[in-house]
C-alpha cells in the first residue's frame, strides 16, 4: 500500500508539472498570437490609408469627367468579367485629371 501511495504521489507530481508547462506554453502561444493578429490589424490599416477610405474615393470619383468615368467603367467591368477567384486586384496608377 506505501509503495503504490508514493507512485500515486509521483504521477500525481509529475501530471501537475506537466499541466503547470502546458500553462505556461499556451500563455506564450497567446502572446504570439496577440502580437502577430496586431501586426496584420496594422498593415491592414495602412494599406486602407494608402488608398483613402471607400467615401474619399467616392468622392474623387464623382470629380471626373465623362471620358475618364467612361474608362473607369470600361475597366471595372474588364476586371469584373475576368474575375476567376472571387477577387479583383487594383492596379493603381496615378493620371492627371482633365477637369
């Protein structure tokens, strides 16, 4: 009965230290994760700033002229229409505007 008390008390040890590095791992997995979703929030809000918000980019839009909305929509409904995957990239550039 001794000997199967302190091989009892041993595992029981040995499990509570098992469980106390366990804790300690997800604690730092949790960090990670923490920092590595902050990173992705943060580039994600500056990309959304590099390109304007969805309202300033109305807003530039409604400036056109005729033959440049004529050509913003010749090439939304190329980029439309070749969609394959379900996303559409923007390639930038940068034009004068002919007011």
């Amino acid at each position: 009965m001794v000997l199967t008390a302190e091989k009892s008390k041993s595992l029981m040890e040995q499990l509570i230290n098992k469980g106390e590095i366990t804790v300690e791992q997800g604690k730092i997995l949790n960090q990670e994760l923490k920092r590595n979703i902050e990173k992705v929030m943060g580039e994600t809000s500056a990309t959304s700033s590099e390109h304007g918000t969805f309202e300033e980019i109305m807003s530039e839009v409604e400036q056109l002229n005729t033959e440049d909305l004529k050509t913003l929509h010749d090439k939304l409904n190329k980029m439309i229409s070749s969609n394959q995957n379900g996303h559409i990239t923007l390639k930038t550039t940068t034009t004068e505007k002919n007011s």
